[in-house]
C-alpha cells in the first residue's frame, strides 16, 4: 500500500505536538506545595504560582533590597514511597513541625518559636515544598533541580538515604543553593568539602566509634572479651561507608572480622547471609540495614536461631517505630547507635515539650530519625533568618556562622556550630537499646537510663 | 577445639558443615517449593495461549494483600483465609482475560507483552495508591512463629506449610489435567486449538479456565507467602523475575517442568549464597539458566 | 500448538497484508518535506523558545529515549528479535566513558568511540549464542544477560558497586561534554538521534533492510533463500548496540552520576521496548512518536501528582499502556496508517 501524505497526517502530527507542548506547558505551571496536615499527608493542588515572577535564584540579590517576600519555600527531598517511607512519613511530620513553631508563636527556649514567620524578613511565613525521591539518587537528583528552578526554593532540605543525598547536594552545589542535611550519616558527604553543604548531625565516624567504645566499656564491666566481629550490611553508600568504617574499627582494636556480607535489597530470601553468619558465629554482630531488611534478617535470626552476644545496629531500619511494632518481643534487646533517645526528653523540658507536640498532633513519637530532622529544619531557619535575605550565598554565610547553643536544642549536644566542611563539630551520638518495646540511653554509661543487658538472652529465652 | 574463654552458646564454635549443608539445602528446597507453585500458574497460561502474564507477580502481590487485609480487618488466619484469597485471584485472572487478554489473543507477541506490561505498572501503582507504599507483615498468625527442629535442623513452619502447600496444590492440578475430562479438553486446546475446537470444545471457555486456574495458583502461593514474607507494592518484583526464569528453565508450557525448576533454582539460589557469596546468588540462578537454555533450547522439559 | 495468526513480531491489522512494502510509491511529496522541514526548523530553535530547565530536560529525556528505541527498533520492530537485555549497551556507553573520564580524565567523546566498541563487542558475545533461541526464550535469556551484568557490576567495587559513580565537575566545553545550560545538550542529543535515523532510514531502503524483513516474517524461508539468519540478526543486533552505547554515554554525561539501577536495569530495556510498541514497530517514526507521548505523559503525570506519594501518575500510566495495547496495538503510527488508508 503505497504511502500518500494526507491532511490527516498533519492533523495526526499537530495533535502529537499539541499533547507534547500541553506535557511541557503542565510542567511550567507547578501545583502549590502540600500544605502542613496533622495526621495524614493530603494531596492538594492549588493552581501554583506561575512562574516568571519570583527573581532567579542564582542571580545577585536585588530582591533583597526589594520588598520582604512574604513567603520563604523550602524544598524538601524525602523517600515519601518505597522501604522506607514509614521513615519519611517521621520526617515529613518533624519538618511539618519545626515549620509550624517558626510560623507561629509559642513560649519555648528556641530560635524562632516566640515570633510568628521570619522576623528579619518581615514575618514571612515558612512553606515546605515536599518531593518524594523514592529511594533512588538519579530521582533525588532531578527532583532537587525541579524543585530550585521550578519551585524557586530557597534551599533543600533532605534526603535520609546518603546516597541519594550525595547525588541532590551535588546539584545543590552546581546551582549554587545551600543544602542541609540532618539525617545523612555517611561521612562521605561532608569529606566532599563542598561549599553549599551543611549537616547537623553525627556521622557514622563518630557513630561507628561509640559502638567500639561502648564495647571497650562493657569488655571493662563484666570482665570479658570480645573477640570476633560479623558485619552485614545493604549495599548503596550509607551501608558501603558503615561497612568500611566498622572493619577500619575493627582491625585498630584487634578484633577479628568473621563475616563481612553485603547483600542488595529486595531479595526473596535472606537465609543464604543469614546461614554464613551462624556458621562464623560472630561475638559481635553489627548490622547495617534499612527497615525491610532489619525485619526480615531478624526474623530469620531467629528462625535459624542466630544467638550473637550482641546485635549492633547502624540506626536506619533498627529506629523505625515500624521495626519495634512489627517484631514485637523479637526486637528485644537490639542495641543501636543513635543521636536522640526518646528518655532525653525525660531530662530535657524543650526536648519533652516538642515531643509530646509530635505525639499529639500524629499519634506516634518522635524518633531519633525526625529529632535530628526538626533540629536540622530550625537550624536552616535560623540561619535564613539571620542572613536577613533569601540570597543564596547569604544564607550560606549564615549557616558558616551557626552557633547554637545545646539549651536552646531538643539533642543533648552542646550545640549547633559548623565546620570548615560544614559538619556540626558539636553533633554527639549515643547508644540505646531496645527494652519493654522502647528504646532507653544506655551508653555512655554515666548517661544512661537503664542498664545495658548483655549479653543478649537466646531466642529461646526471650519471652 | 581448645575450650573457649569466654561464655559461648549453646552450639559453640564447632564448625558444623554437614549440618549447615543439610540446613541450607532444606531452606533451599522450601522456598523452591513456593517458587514452583508460582511458576506453574503462570506455565499453564503460556502453554494455553502463548502468552506471558508480566503482572504474574503482581498477581502474587495482590494475593498477599488479599490475605493481609482479611487478617488485619477481620482477624483471619491467612491460612483461614486462603479459599478467599484463592477465588479472589480467580475473578482477577477471569476479569484479566474477559477485559484485556480475549483482545490480544491474535496480536503480535509484543503487543501482549505490552499489554500485562501495563497491568503489571498499573497493578503496582493501585496497591501504592490504595493501600500505601509501606510494607505489611502479619504478625503472629497460626504458623508465623513456629518452628520444627528434625535432628538439629530448623524448618521454618510457615516455610513448611507454604511447601506443602504447593505439592498439594500441584498433585491437584495433575490430578485435575490427567483425570477429568475438564483438564483433559484443556491440554488438548493447549496442544492444538482448532483441532480441539473442531471436537466441540469451546476454546473461550478453555481460555478463562486456564486464566482461572493460573491465577488460583497464584492466590494459594501468596496466601502461603504471607505468613513469613514482607507485602508492599513491589513485592511483585522479587517473586516475579525468578518466576519467569522458573517457567523458562523448566520448559515453557510444561507443569512438571516448572516444578522441577522451581525447586531446582530455589536450591542452586540457597547453594550459592552460601558458598560462593549472597550478593550473587541471583546471578549464579540466571547462569545456570543460560546454560541450560543454550544447550536444550525448549527448556528441561519443554514442548519444542 | 497451534500457529497463533500473524507471526510473532509482524504487523496485526485486519485485512491488510502481513507487511508493509516499503519501497512502492513512497512519493517525495514537496508537502512531505515542507513539513519535515517545518518539524526541523522547529526543534532549531526549540531552546530559544523554551527557555526553562525543564522543558528542555524534558526534550532531551525524550530525544534520549527516542534513541535508544530506534535502536531497539532495529532488531525489535525490523527483524522481529525481542531483546528485553539492550540495557546493557546503555550501562556499558556510560560506565565506560564515565570511569575514563574520571580516572584518566578521557574526554567523554573517545569514551563514547570506546564504549561503542565494546558495546560491538558485547552483542557479539551475547548474540551468537543466544540468536539460537526462539521468540520468549530469546527475550528472557537477554532478561538474564542483563541482570547478570547487574550483578557484576554492583559487586565490583573499581566501578562503584552500588553506590555508583559520580562523574567529576569539569570545566564547561565541549571536549568535556559538560555544560552549565541545558542547550548544548539538547542539541548533541538531537543529533544523535538525527543521526540514527538517517541510518535506519537508508537501511530501510536498502538490501540490508530487506534481508531483515525476510527474517522477520519467516525466518526457515530466508535461510532457504541463502540468507544467514544469525548473520543479519547480529547485524541489526550491533547496529542497536551501537545507538544504545551513545545513548548511555550522553546520559552519563548529561546527569553527572551513574548507578546500576539506573543504567543497567531491566525497567531500562523494557522502557525502549515500550516506546517502539507505543509508537509503531518496525517504523521511522514510531519510536519518536512512542517518545514524545510516552515521556510526556510519564513526566507531566509524575510533576503534577508524583510529589505526594500516592503513585497516581503511574496508575495512569499504567492503564493508557494496556488501553493502547489492546485497542491500537500496531501503536500511534498503526493509528496514521489506518487512518489514511481509510480515507483512501
């Protein structure tokens, strides 16, 4: 059949055009941020504001001389879908929160809580612009470009996986908008040396050594010795890094690496790691894992009844209220590092009254995950407020210049306040441990609330 | 050995090899056995049609949510609930053929593969939607905490039930296909269809039963999986790709095939997690598979 | 078993002939040219008009795609061999240019020539033993192919593992293939796709083009007729190599950063496919078509309602996906075709 041109040819082509142009047009004309919600996540989508108003990130900061926005965006990269959205539900909540405070008044010992918005920059009120970056950094990545040059945000805030963090701050860096991190912990990120890249809190290097230090402290106690090291870990950045730090550990202190098993998400079956870590029967056993897979390895745990004197987690997975209220009884016992234990709120009346705030507006508590995230989201207020101007290289001269002091924090670190690689040198960790469905402090031992148990009873012992 | 100096457990240091090789091929064994049974839902539809269902994963995936909410919402036992779970899967594998697949019977394979393609995004994304991306475990059903010790070695009960599950499931099916005049109508549209159709059977009707019967695999297998295994929408994906290399291993349109394969390639994946390294065991699967398929074309026990 | 109509690949359209000749009465129309012309001139000055980021992200997301499906397209759409593996041209044009550029500082452009020869390479290797497989068992042992190469590459740690690698911030020129604009991008990547389409089209005119239809209609009557069936398909099969190579090579070089997840993954390759199907097997323009409205689609859906978690604009994808297949499954150049024709 021979070929002929027709008009319904141009009419099939120009209709191909039209639907292309309205994809592309869609885009320009971006929806409205999702509003602060209580308990569930709404989808709302305001007609957005078009987008040739505001100035252009990049350029020099006429808009500062120029009348006060009265709106400052924020972007916001979490894993709003996948393994670990329960955790990005947390954050999302904490961040809620924070901007919540700011934009309101309240009578709590911390920046911004007694003003209503940003005073500096007349009252203007704080809008979070959330984007789900499912776990993967190439979406990470063009998310946080979508959200600088469409949404015109002032600065990014995110990611919790390092991996996608690595990738978004990269872009950050590129278009010249600073970053905050709070939750990252892979040190990588920081030894970048990158200009517009701040993080709050600890990173596994300081992590990694308590749980060493820890183990000095309860080899000195109970009169043992530790022997034997086993290390499982997942396999994007924050595993690979945890890994690495954890053998360099390892071998400084003499202890012997038995197992050293990286395995990738998603798998059907975890028995095959779990069987190579029973037969070398590791004394210690440091775990590495985000919340699908810390459930699934320790139900095969102890199902193959895998007994180490002590299971050793990285955070992630281990500290998702999902993890304790799925595994029940099983989680017993799990000791993980953290930067925030639900019992400072005992001691510290600001950390008590945020937390029963959290708890009241969500229903679930805070965890060390979102304590790290509201901190993190204050202290980039702070510093927006401070550098009186939504310029970006302001608001990184801000944010050099941080310093915070602990009383004025929900952590129990003794401040906010950057180094030259733009990590908080005051970020602490500690270690808690799972007892009665709660994670207590229990290292260092002068701070803690409940005494260490371990070794860990065997499954069979554990009622 | 010298004796430890330190408190050591129960089972000590000793390097129990034997023991671990007998453990590890037993878990391998357990979980072919779920594997099997998906397979052979998604073997009988090829063989009927030629068609391969890309959502047969997320076939699974809706069958284990069928189980999670009659659990969560009514407090059943998945394995209380497995008919439902079952029939539920049967109306979706009829509603898959009437809607979509009685459409395409006569289009290019492509245009197939697009087809279940689209219902496998469509699927998934309808489980995020509804019933969000987190992951649901059911905790503390009849079988999810137990646990048999034979001689040292650990059967997982849930493992085992959903194991005997799928040989019950299978003698069944072979019961069903070799026995009854039903099953028999069925092979015979699988082996020729006009030919059959020219003997008063009524191909549509062979068709919807095999759609039904497939997807009723499916529902059993992912009522089975639930007790021990994680649902969230992409669980699909893990069971999925391993079914396909099950079905192809095994000969496509072959039922014995496909459960001498799943049992097969849930051992080689066990094996060689353990002895070669967990990281690759997937891998090593696809190898063999490769192997075999290079040097027998039809599969272990396949057709042409 | 019996034959189900229509061969496995060719054209399904009632009462049309099994395929279509291609040679017979295509007029040069002056119509056709101005139009060419029109569309041409047009995509010149796209980014003058366009301006934002992102709307020349997303044509470059969608000349990318239209890339590697023209390739795809080529043994796919032409010769009737349905690869679900070409992700690993994709994974080896980037990771090759990306670990030359980073550890000897290679330009991306030597890295492309380098990738495409191993890209050759590879579909020799993986080709000639597999082109004995027929239809399904062909399409899943590539399914196979890719995810080993997965595997590989995630637990080799010289290539970043899982974590990936991250390509290093150059100064901005075109030896480095890195730009702080969008625009110099779009334009390499039009070319590229140009350039494939000028060479699927002379081997659509050409003996080459003919060899490749005989196999895909009956493969046993091309033998009889002296044709190598393993040969040809390894022809068309380097010839997508090659197209898929340069794909992944520019977009190594267009995000800065690489992983297997998301340049050697099974979604990758079917993506291609789909593409093709969407817009027309075995077709010039099926492939551009299948891009624009399936990019389009994807990426307005996932701007619009993707921030909120809930996957709606994979739910609408997922139905438009089975509702073309199942009402138009010759694809959006199969809707031209009969359209016309029913005007005739």
């Amino acid at each position: 059949m021979p070929r002929r041109v027709s008009p319904r040819w141009f009419l099939s082509a120009a209709m191909l055009v039209a639907a292309f142009l309205a994809a592309v047009g869609c885009a320009q004309t971006a929806p409205a941020p999702t509003p602060t919600t209580a308990a569930k996540p709404a989808a709302t989508t305001a007609p957005g504001a078009p987008a040739a108003t505001s100035a252009p990130q990049a350029a020099a900061p006429t808009a500062a001389a120029a009348a006060a926005p009265k709106e400052i965006k924020i972007g916001v990269l979490l894993p709003l879908s996948g393994g670990s959205a329960s955790t990005g539900l947390d954050l999302k909540y904490a961040n809620e929160l924070a901007a919540e405070i700011v934009n309101g008044k309240y009578d709590l010992n911390m920046p911004l809580a007694k003003t209503e918005g940003l005073p500096n920059l007349g009252g203007a009120k704080v809008t979070l612009v959330f984007a789900d970056h499912q776990g993967t950094p190439e979406k990470g990545q063009s998310e946080a470009e979508r959200l600088v040059t469409q949404e015109k945000v002032v600065a990014l805030f995110g990611c919790y996986q390092s991996s996608v963090t690595q990738t978004a701050s990269q872009t950050a860096e590129r278009l010249g908008v600073p970053f905050l991190n709070a939750e990252s912990s892979s040190p990588g990120l920081t030894d970048r040396g990158l200009k517009f890249f701040f993080r709050t809190g600890p990173t596994d290097a300081t992590f990694g050594k308590n749980l060493f230090d820890m183990l000095d402290d309860i080899q000195k106690q109970k009169n043992i010795k530790l022997k034997t090291v086993g290390i499982v870990n997942e396999n994007t950045l924050y595993g690979t890094d945890a890994n690495k730090l954890t053998k360099q550990y390892a071998q400084e202190r003499g202890y012997q690496i038995v197992a050293d098993i990286a395995y990738p998400a998603n798998t059907s079956e975890v028995t095959s790691e779990v069987q190579r870590i029973k037969a070398a029967n590791p004394d210690v056993l440091f775990q590495v894992s985000y919340t699908s897979d810390a459930i699934l390895f320790m139900k095969t745990y102890k199902q193959l009844d895998v007994n180490p004197q002590g299971i050793l987690a990285y955070g992630a997975g281990f500290v998702d209220p999902e993890f304790r209220k799925v595994l029940g009884k099983d989680s017993e016992f799990v000791i993980t590092r953290a930067a925030w234990s639900p019992d400072i709120a005992q001691k510290k009346p600001l950390a008590k009254a945020i937390a029963d705030m959290f708890r009241s507006k969500y229903g679930q508590d805070m965890t060390e995950n979102s304590a790290r995230d509201f901190t993190g989201m204050i202290t980039l207020l702070d510093a927006i407020n401070r550098a009186k101007s939504t310029d970006p290289k302001a608001i990184q001269a801000a944010l050099a210049g941080t310093d915070i002091p602990g009383d004025q924090l929900i952590m129990s670190w003794p401040g906010v306040k950057f180094d030259d690689k733009g990590q908080n040198m005051h970020a602490q960790g500690i270690n808690m441990q799972v007892s009665g469905g709660q994670y207590y402090t229990v290292w260092p031992f002068n701070a803690a609330s409940k005494e260490i148990v371990w070794p860990r009873p065997k499954w069979a012992d554990i009622k | 050995m010298p004796p430890p100096d330190f408190p050591v457990h129960e089972r000590g240091n000793a390097q129990v090899t034997a023991e671990l090789l007998v453990q590890t091929a037993v878990n391998g064994l357990l979980i072919g056995f779920v594997f099997s049974l998906v397979a052979v839902g998604l073997t009988l539809i090829f063989g009927m049609m030629e068609i391969v269902n890309f959502a047969h994963g997320e076939f699974l995936m809706m069958a284990m949510y069928a189980s999670f909410w009659m659990w969560s919402l009514f407090a059943l036992d998945p394995l209380v609930s497995l008919p439902i779970s079952t029939l539920a899967l049967v109306l979706l594998g009829i509603a898959t053929y009437k809607l979509i697949i009685k459409r395409i019977l006569n289009a290019p394979m492509l245009a197939q593969i697009f087809a279940t393609f689209g219902l496998m995004v469509f699927l998934r994304s309808l489980a995020q939607f509804l019933w969000t991306p987190n992951f649901r475990v059911i905790q503390h059903s009849m079988v999810s905490d137990g646990r048999l010790e034979l001689g040292g070695i650990f059967l997982g009960l849930p493992q085992l039930v959903a194991a005997a599950g799928a040989v019950i499931s299978f003698a069944f099916i072979y019961w069903f296909v070799e026995r009854t005049e039903t099953g028999r109508a069925l092979m015979a549209t699988a082996e020729d269809r006009d030919a059959a159709s020219l003997m008063g059977i009524n191909s549509d009707r062979m068709f919807t039963l095999a759609w039904a019967i497939g997807s009723g695999c499916v529902g059993v297998a992912g009522a089975l999986l639930s007790t021990f295994y994680y649902i969230q929408p992409e669980v699909g994906a893990v069971f999925g790709l391993t079914t396909f290399v099950v079905v192809a291993l095994g000969g496509f349109g072959s039922i014995p095939g496909a459960f001498i394969a799943g049992l097969l390639v849930g051992l080689v994946q066990v094996m060689a997690g353990l002895f070669i390294a967990p990281s690759i065991k997937f891998a090593v699967v696809l190898a063999i598979y490769l192997l075999v398929v290079l040097l027998r074309p039809q599969g272990l026990l396949g057709k042409y | 078993m019996s034959q189900p109509q229509g061969d496995i690949t060719g054209q399904w359209a009632p009462g049309a002939s099994r395929t279509q000749p291609l040679e017979e009465g295509t007029r040069r129309s002056p119509l056709k040219l101005l139009a060419l012309g029109a569309l041409l001139l047009f995509l010149l000055i796209y980014p003058w008009i366009f301006t934002l980021p992102f709307q020349q992200h997303i044509a470059i997301l969608i000349f990318l795609n239209a890339l590697m499906a023209v390739g795809w397209n080529v043994l796919g759409g032409y010769t009737g061999q349905v690869s679900l593996g070409n992700t690993i041209f994709f994974g080896v044009g980037a990771y090759t240019s990306a670990v030359l550029l980073k550890n000897f500082l290679i330009s991306p452009w030597g890295g492309m020539l380098v990738g495409i020869a191993l890209s050759v390479v590879l579909a020799i290797l993986v080709g000639y033993p597999c082109f004995r497989l027929q239809g399904h068992y062909f399409a899943i042992a590539t399914i196979a192919v890719g995810e080993i190469l997965y595997t590989a590459v995630i637990n080799t740690q010289e290539l970043g593992a899982a974590v990936g690698i991250q390509l290093p911030i150059l100064p901005e020129s075109w030896i480095n293939m890195q730009f702080h604009d969008k625009a110099p991008y779009y334009y390499i990547s039009l070319s590229f796709l140009t350039l494939a389409m000028l060479v699927v089209y002379k081997i659509e005119r050409s003996k080459l083009g003919y060899y490749f239809r005989a196999i895909k209609e009956d493969q046993e009557g091309a033998r009889a007729l002296g044709i190598n069936p393993t040969n040809y398909k390894l022809i068309a099969f380097i010839i997508s190599a090659i197209f898929t190579s340069m794909a992944g090579t520019f977009y190594a070089q267009y995000i800065t950063f690489i992983d297997p997840y998301s340049t050697i993954y099974l979604m990758v390759s079917i993506t291609m496919c789909l593409i093709a199907v969407l817009g027309g097997l075995g077709t010039l323009w099926g492939p551009v078509i299948g891009a624009v409205v399936l990019i389009g689609l994807s990426e307005s859906t996932r701007v619009m309602l993707g921030g909120t978690g809930t996957a709606v604009d994979l739910l609408i994808y997922g139905f438009l996906v089975v509702a073309v297949a199942v009402y138009q499954p010759n694809g959006l150049m199969g809707l031209l075709n009969s359209l016309r024709r029913r005007r005739k």
